[in-house]
C-alpha cells in the first residue's frame, strides 16, 4: 500500500489526509458529522414547516394562503446566503431578548443549533411546495372516502393522505435533503465549523489547497451518492403496490 | 385548443389579477405592509446610503454582469453537454455525465474556493504564467468567480439538456432529416429550438438560482452587491438596514427574471403547446 502512493506520487496527501496528527483526516470528518447533523436536523425541521405550510396552503383560510405565499416566495427569491445572515442576527437578537426579560444575561447560541434553525426554515419553504404539489396528487375520491367514514381530520392525514402522497413526494425530497447537505456549507461564511470550513482551514494551514479541496469533495460526493441510493429504495418502498411504471413504458 | 396557460416553474408568478389583489383581507394586509414599510423608513438608519451609494451601484452592476457571463457561456457549454449525454458515443457520454454528477454532488463554495485557492496557488509556481500577457487578469478574483459559476451553470443545465434533447418527438428529426436537411442545419433549426422550447419553465427556474449562488463570490474577494452590504455591516455596526435593502434587491431582480421568462413562454408557447413542467430545486 504504502509503496503504491509512493510511486504514484500521493505519499505526502495520504500523509495530510491521515487520521492521526499531523493529519488533517479527523478534522475532516469531524467537518462532516457536523454538516451532517445539521443537515439532518434542518431536513427535519423543513419537513414539520412543510407539512403545515402545505396544509394550511391547501385548506387554509385566506389570510394564511396569502402569508404562506409570501413566506415561499421571499424565500426563494433570496440568496441563502443572505437569508442565512438575516436569520441568524433575528434569532440571536430575538433570544436574547427572550432572555434578559427573563432576567438572564447574554446566551451563547450554539453553531449546530442556528444552523437548524436558520438552514429548516429555508428547507420548509421548498418542502411546503413539494408537499402541496404532491397531496394535490391525490385522488381526492381517497380523502372524500376517509371523511365519508368518519375518519377525524388528524387521522385521515396519518392514515390515508400522507401513506397516499408519498410516492408523488419522495423525488422531490430526495432533491431537497441534496439542497441541504450542500446548503450546509453556506454556514462557512458564518464562521461555523462544518466541513468545508475545516477543509479551508486544513487547507490554508499546509498550503496544499487542492488536497483537501478535493478530500472534501470526495467526502461529499460520497454523501450525495450513497443519499440516491438510499432515497431510491425510499422510493420503491413508497411506490409499494402501485402499478410499474416500466411496464407502462414500454 | 385555447392557448396555453405556462406557468413558471419556480411557482406563483403569473400575471396579477387586478381584481384578486383588491379583496378586503389583501387591502388589510397591504395597508399593514405599508405601516411596517413607514416604520422602517422612519425609525431605521438610513443615513449610510449616500456616502455608500457609488460602491453599491458598482456592485450591482458587477452581480448583474456576473450572472448574465455566466449564463451564456454556460447554456453554451451546457449545449454540448447535454447533447453527448442524449446521443453521444460512449466516450463522450461518461466523461460528460460524470462532469454534471460531481458538480451537482458537491457545493458551489467548495468549487469556487478550490478554484481560487487551489489554481491560484498553482499559477504563480510557473513562470511562463506569470510573464504571459493573462497574468495580470489571473491575480485577479472574478475570473475564478466567472469560471466556477459557468461550469456550475453548465453542469445543471446538462442535466437539463439532456433530457430536453430527448424529450424532441423522432418523427420531427426524421421528417427533417428526409428533406435532405445537413446534420447542422437540422440541429439550428429543429433540434435545438424545440429543446430549449422544452424545457423553458426550468430555465427561467434555474436562471433566478444561478442569481442566488452569486453572492458566494464576495468570499473570495469579488465586490458584489452583497460584498458592499458586508462592508456597510463591518464599518457601521447597523445589520439590519443593508440586509433588508440586499434582500429587496435580490427579490426585485429574481421578480424581474421571473417577469421576462413568463413573457417569452407567453409568445414561444402561446400557440397551444403544452408546456412540461420539471421540478426544479437545486
């Protein structure tokens, strides 16, 4: 092993990629677990905000249509980039508001917990589009059937609307948990440590930029891959006891 | 059949219906919206603007140049890109789809800054590099920002290419290609108009994206409109102010997009086409 990096001319990348000091390996990962959390946590928190966003876009009144509208479209409309520093300055002033009338003093917001925060709202903008589109999928001779029973408004949702809407959702999901990870990494700019900035800062430290650069790009083309995959077998299993859509094809 | 009704992919933005936006609850919630409006222009600070108008208006103009490069050499390279991963060979397919596969697995900020740090550390090792005639526009950051949003432009819109070369009916190729129409002209003519027809909604979708990945190109040292609301924010210590002024510009900008697509959908497909519509989130 150690022989072929050294004839390929690798000896000093497997050396800084290395797990053990003075190796960068770990830092990297470490990168990584954090952009994962957040972006499992943030995927989440989109999810909920879809979800009622979707509802309330669908069976609403007017006045919360019109506000949802406005939140979809302010959304998408704005970099993240900038949206990730307005929320940010709004959730730490509003918390520390929260807390100094209750008479604590300054809070330290953790950079996991903003991240969440700010990247789920911008995921449940999208989510609640992708949500809406696919309960409007529904043949809503399945949900008529469900009140006809006398099925109450939470369990219809449990049991038919969502079980139902899944296949319509999951391409769209798989989509959104991709914009995530890679949402991830506007949270750099913010100075907060997930993976690319431990590449950058691995990277400006050795002066090896295009090691690292590439590692971290390795790292999350890896996570992209492995996400298709699992999201495929999401979606067989979603698609479950529906008609092929290979036999219709053809 | 009556002409088609496209809307746009990126949702909600369909012609505004006068009589809609006069409803009692929409004039409440209007007139609300002009109070906090009021309130911002009053009790907010907004005296940093004149001494920071002339950096703000340059950084406009260099977001809006930014993108509209990055569009058009990027379509260009999306072109070909899309057509090898259609109906090209093997060898021409592979490396093309594998291109789009990594820059749509891996963030922009990460192939911007490989870009910047890697290749701008790489240049000044060769000589001929420096004395050559491009040195003075290497040290220079746009033209890394310019590079990696093309290549990123193109990578979506191969994926996107791809399946509106597709997506064109054979029997219009054919019927072309019995005319004795050259490969070329067969191209210009049919199989390109009707593919970028295709998938028009998602352009206009990816266009107001390829909007909001520009203001990634102030982290490396490129003065954008979002670079001057940076400095305002460092120098004045006032946060809100420019970050309500950014997001009204990016909002303005991406309404103005929004606009020009619905418009060219209107006259190129107003003949009763109908009008596929792709889910496109990046």
């Amino acid at each position: 092993m150690t022989e072929l990096l050294e004839a390929l001319g690798l000896a000093k990348s497997a050396e800084l990629l290395s797990l053990s000091p003075p190796g960068w390996g770990r830092n990297l990962l470490r990168g990584l677990a954090h952009s994962l959390q957040i972006a499992l946590g943030a995927y989440a928190l989109g999810l909920v905000i879809g979800l009622f966003g979707a509802y309330g876009k669908l069976y609403g009144g007017k006045v919360t249509r019109d506000l949802l509208a406005i939140y979809t479209t302010v959304i998408r409309a704005v970099p993240e980039l900038v949206l990730i520093l307005i929320l940010y300055y709004v959730g730490t002033d509003l918390i520390n508001k929260a807390s100094s009338a209750m008479g604590g003093g300054r809070v330290e917001i953790s950079g996991v917990g903003a991240g969440i925060w700010v990247l789920g709202i911008v995921q449940g903008a999208y989510a609640t589009e992708i949500l809406r589109g696919a309960i409007q999928a529904v043949p809503p001779g399945q949900i008529e059937a469900a009140k006809a029973y006398g099925m109450p408004a939470v369990m219809t949702m449990r049991r038919v609307t969502i079980p139902a809407m899944m296949s319509f959702a999951v391409p769209g999901l798989a989509n959104l948990w991709l914009i995530a990870t890679k949402d991830t990494a506007l949270l750099a700019v913010v100075g907060f440590n997930e993976l690319t900035l431990e590449t950058r800062q691995a990277a400006s430290s050795t002066r090896s930029y295009f090691t690292f650069f590439l590692a971290a790009g390795a790292l999350y083309l890896m996570v992209t891959l492995l996400s298709g995959r699992i999201f495929g077998w999401i979606e067989t299993w979603a698609r479950r006891g529906q008609p092929s859509l290979k036999g219709g094809r053809m | 059949m009556g002409p088609a009704r496209p809307t746009l992919a990126q949702g909600g933005a369909d012609v505004i219906d006068l009589k809609a936006l006069f409803q009692p609850h929409r004039i409440v919630m209007m007139l609300v919206f002009a109070g906090v409006a009021l309130w911002c222009a009053l009790s907010l600070r907004w005296d940093w603007i004149p001494e920071y108008l002339p950096l703000a208006l340059q950084g406009i103009w260099t977001t809006l140049w930014l993108m509209v490069a990055s569009l058009v050499l990027g379509f260009l390279l999306a072109v070909p890109l899309g057509l090898a991963q259609a109906v090209g060979p093997w060898y021409l397919a592979a490396p093309a789809r594998a291109f789009c596969t990594v820059i749509r697995g891996t963030p922009l900020l990460l192939q911007l800054w490989l870009l910047y740090y890697g290749l701008g550390s790489l240049f000044p090792q060769f000589p001929w590099i420096r004395s050559s005639e491009l040195w003075p526009y290497l040290r220079q950051a746009w033209p890394y920002a310019l590079l990696a949003l093309t290549l990123s432009y193109a990578g979506y819109e191969g994926e996107v290419m791809r399946g509106a070369f597709k997506g064109v009916a054979k029997g219009q190729l054919e019927a072309a290609k019995a005319y004795g129409m050259p490969r070329l002209t067969l191209f210009r003519r049919i199989w390109l108009p009707q593919a970028i027809r295709n998938v028009l909604p998602t352009l206009g979708g990816e266009t107001v994206l390829q909007l909001k990945a520009t203001p990634l190109v102030a982290t490396i040292t490129v003065v954008d409109i979002y670079a001057v609301s940076s400095r305002v924010r460092s120098d004045t210590f006032i946060v809100y102010e420019p970050l309500i002024l950014l997001a009204v510009f990016y909002i303005l900008v991406a309404g103005i997009i929004a606009l020009a697509f619905h418009w060219l959908e209107v006259r190129v497909l107003g003949s009763g086409q109908p009008v596929r519509i792709t889910a496109n989130t990046r």
